[in-house]
C-alpha cells in the first residue's frame, strides 16, 4: 500500500472515528461486527469514475442551492425522557352544584365536586441510513483534472437544526471530498426534513406508522392545538382544555380586516391567562414567511384605524394617515419579527415547514394563497415550559448494550440520537434513529387562525421535497465509467 493510498484511506477512516469519539458515552464492545445489508458501493461518489465532482476544471468555489428548514422546533428545550405513556394532568375545574338550600340549619346543603383530566403524547420513531460505503471506491479521482480543493461557499444544513433535528456531530467539514462525511451531510438533511414537517403534520393515531413500528409519527402540533380535547384516561370529553379554533373564510388580508380576529384572540387568551392566574405567559406568533409579509404589509394602516372606520361617520371622524409613518412601522416589525396587539408586543417566528395552499384546493385561484396564524405559549408564571421536545434517552440502554458482543453503537446529544454501524469487509453503513415527541402541555392557551388567504407574493423556495415549491435539479452521478479510453490491453 502506497502512502497517498494508506492517507486517503485514513481520511475517510478518520470521519467516522470522529463521529464515534464525538457521541457522548460511546460504546464499543469488542468481536466482529454485525453483517448484514452493507455488502457494496451505493453511496454518493465525489470524484473518480461517477463522482459528482469529476468535471476537469471545475472551480474551487462550490455553492449550494439547498433550502434547509428554520421555524419554531429548533427554539422548543428538549428534555430526555424514558416514559412511554406519560400522564399530563389538569385540574379542570369544579362541577356545578346538586342538592336543594337547607331549611333547616342542619339539613344537609348542596355539594360538589373537583374535576380533573390527562393528556398524553406518544413518542414517534424515525430512522435513516446512509448508503453502503466501500473504502477503496472512496479515494479515487478520475484525473488530474478531477480536483480535490473544493471549498463550500455557503452551509447546507441549518446550524440551528443542530441536536435537534439532526445529530450536532455530523459536520460539512470534508462534505465536497470525504464520501463518509458527504453521507452523513444526507442523513442529516433527511432527518431535518422529516422531524420539521412532523412537527407540524405528525398524526400520532398509528395511521401512518408502519405494521412493524420501524417508523412512528408522533403527534404534531396541528392535531394538538386542537378542539374535542379528551381526557387521555377515560375518554371524558375536557372541553375546558381545548384550543380555540377560528377560520378566516379565506378572505384576503388585502382587503379584509386581518387585525380584528387577532386582537379579540389575543384578548380572550390573555383574559383567560389572568382568570386562571397562570399569568404571565410568554406566547410566540408563528406563521409561514409569505403570510408574514401579507399581514405586516397591512397591519399599520390597519390596526392605526381601529376599530374599523367603515362603521362609522364619515363626517363625524376624520383619520388622518402618515405614509412614511405606516411604512416606518412595517418595516421595524418586519426588521424585529414582532407584532403589536392591544397593546401588547409579541415575537413573531417564521417557520417554512408550515403548511400551505395554493389553486389546487377549493376557493383558491391562481396565484392565491393560504395558511395559518398560531399563538403558541411558550412558557407560564414562573417560566415553566409548556411546549417542549421530549426524546427517548438512548444512553440508558448503555448497561443493556454492555451485554452484547459483535456490536457497535453509540449516541449523541445527551441521549436524543442513537447511532449504529454495521460493517462487511470493507463496506460499512451507518444508522441514526430518534425517539422524539412534541409536548403542549397548555393546548387551552393556544389560538390558531386557520384559512387566511393572501396573493401576489411569490411563494418562497420550500424545503419540503413534497411541495409544489421545492426545486430539484442536477445529479448524482456523472460518466459511470470515465472517459473513453483505449489500449492493447483494454
């Protein structure tokens, strides 16, 4: 074995080690390793004969058009967990009264009774692989035109993702010239993609899952802010935890007043916040970017014109509107992500896995759109959270692993992604799986304002590969077999 042979294979060697020494508490047990489905070459080829990169002359400077996922789940704490059906109680009140007024002063006099209730969410389970990596197929290059000296100009994942929707120890470091760290960079984006729509759209009934459980959705936040709420238990309707739900009929911000639904939402969430003297609560807005540019478009004018001049008399009232003053307004909103309403100033997050429609559903035109408004609370008197990441913690399966032989795993960040290799020769893969649900212990003191319809903005990229908005395009392998060549001896 050469040198430059033995260094390039050290290389691609030294990516996985790293991964291993980075997951805390790593595991190695000795003996051979598990042989199963790594048995050749499938994974992505940088360079040599099929390598993405192989093009003579290609410039140093590579730059990717790749849309990551932002919004609210990379902003939630996350806290291990291992209970499987876990019980989130209420106190939901107090029944009305029964029994007739005494007449006499020691008759018996009407009594009552304490409510309580549960709600409960389920863990999802969601794993990807790499492809299969031989070694050798790893350090080739097609010629000396086949450049290793790429530099990445601009990220790929979200580094706000980062332990939460992929594992904080896969890095772009190498990712244009180490195949092992390029299929990690995959996992890594497939798991971000997935946890991010879960988020939202997980269905958490067992629906979507599949027969063996080798895939679980947990139960996302539009099936948790939520009306019919039941009590996790007994099935006892709990209405007194419900959501409150409105729809905007699909009327245009445009044209349509936007600020009176928010601001009476606003106002019975914060009123009911104080008779319940779980106050102060600090509540996020949380919508898709192009809802965010329709609402903050109009929201100056507005909300300066409440209530809604329209209703009143012309020659009575008289409002007098600075331009610059409304367009000063919307852009220190848009500049600081906060909305004002009655008053009180909340921040907005922008999240781009929300769901949109477009013209393919009913009541919907070309060019028109619409999505959701959702105030979520954060956390209550006292800062105590109420929306949260919980995860199945894998590093209390060490003493169980430390039985086994043949075997190699591992975890990462604390705990929330549990790592596995499995090897044959030369080829190897590698697995990261998560536990993960999403907790919203106050779904009463969360609104959403559903069906709110805004055109004549250009929808942003979409991160989501199943959206109308997502754009694909190039390849991942270029000439198989190299370029034409002859020989007495091919």
């Amino acid at each position: 074995m050469t040198d430059k042979f033995a260094e390039a294979i050290e290389r691609q060697t030294q990516v996985l080690a790293q991964l291993v020494a980075q997951g805390q508490n790593k595991k190695e047990v000795g003996g051979p390793y598990v042989t199963k489905a790594a048995s050749g070459h499938s994974g992505t080829l940088l360079h040599g004969a099929g390598g993405m990169f192989n093009t003579p002359g290609l410039s140093e400077a590579i730059i990717s058009t790749h849309v990551p996922a932002q919004g609210l789940g990379q902003l939630l704490p996350a806290y291990p967990s291992n209970v499987t059906h876990p019980w989130f109680g209420f106190l939901t009140g107090f029944g009305n009264e029964s029994g007739a007024e005494p007449t006499n002063p020691c008759d018996d006099a009407p009594t009552g009774y304490m409510k309580t209730g549960t709600l409960t969410a389920r863990f999802g389970h969601i794993a990807r692989d790499t492809q299969t990596i031989r070694l050798p197929d790893t350090i080739t290059k097609l010629n000396r035109g086949d450049f290793t000296d790429l530099q990445l100009v601009n990220s790929i994942l979200n580094p706000d993702s980062s332990g939460v929707f992929y594992p904080n120890d896969i890095s772009e470091q190498g990712v244009l010239d180490m195949v092992t760290r390029a299929e990690q960079v995959i996992v890594g984006v497939n798991m971000e993609r997935k946890l991010s729509n879960l988020l939202w759209s997980g269905i958490g009934t067992g629906a979507n899952d599949t027969p063996g459980g080798g895939y679980k959705e947990f139960p996302g936040l539009d099936v948790q802010v939520a009306t019919g709420q039941l009590d996790a238990e007994t099935g006892a309707a709990m209405a007194s935890a419900d959501s409150l739900i409105l729809s905007f009929g699909y009327k245009d911000v445009a044209s349509s007043n936007i600020v009176d639904p928010i601001q009476k939402m606003e106002s019975y969430m914060y009123a009911l916040s104080l008779q319940t003297g779980i106050g102060p609560v600090e509540w996020v807005l949380v919508m898709r970017p192009e809802l965010w540019e329709a609402i903050s478009s109009v929201w100056p004018i507005q909300y300066n014109t409440q209530p809604d001049m329209s209703t009143l008399d012309a020659n009575r009232v008289r409002v007098l509107l600075d331009a610059r003053a409304n367009i000063d307004q919307r852009d220190m909103m848009r500049a600081g992500l906060y909305l004002d309403i009655n008053g009180r100033r909340y921040n907005v997050v922008l999240d781009n896995m929300i769901p949109m429609e477009n013209n393919a559903a009913v009541g919907l035109g070309v060019d028109e759109f619409a999505s959701a408004v959702y105030f979520l609370p954060l956390r209550v008197i006292g800062g105590l959270p109420v929306l949260y990441w919980e995860y199945l913690d894998h590093n209390l399966s060490v003493p169980q692993t430390s039985l086994l032989h043949g075997l190699e795993t591992w975890y990462s960040d604390g705990g929330r992604f549990l790592w596995s290799y499995d090897g044959k020769f030369t080829c190897f893969k590698m697995k990261a799986e998560t536990d993960p649900r999403v907790v919203l212990r106050t779904p009463h003191l969360a609104w959403k304002l559903e069906d709110v319809k805004f055109t004549n903005f250009i929808p942003h990229r979409d991160p989501d590969p199943t959206s109308d908005y997502w754009k694909n395009g190039g390849v991942s392998l270029r000439t198989i077999g190299g370029p034409t060549q002859y020989g007495a001896w091919l």
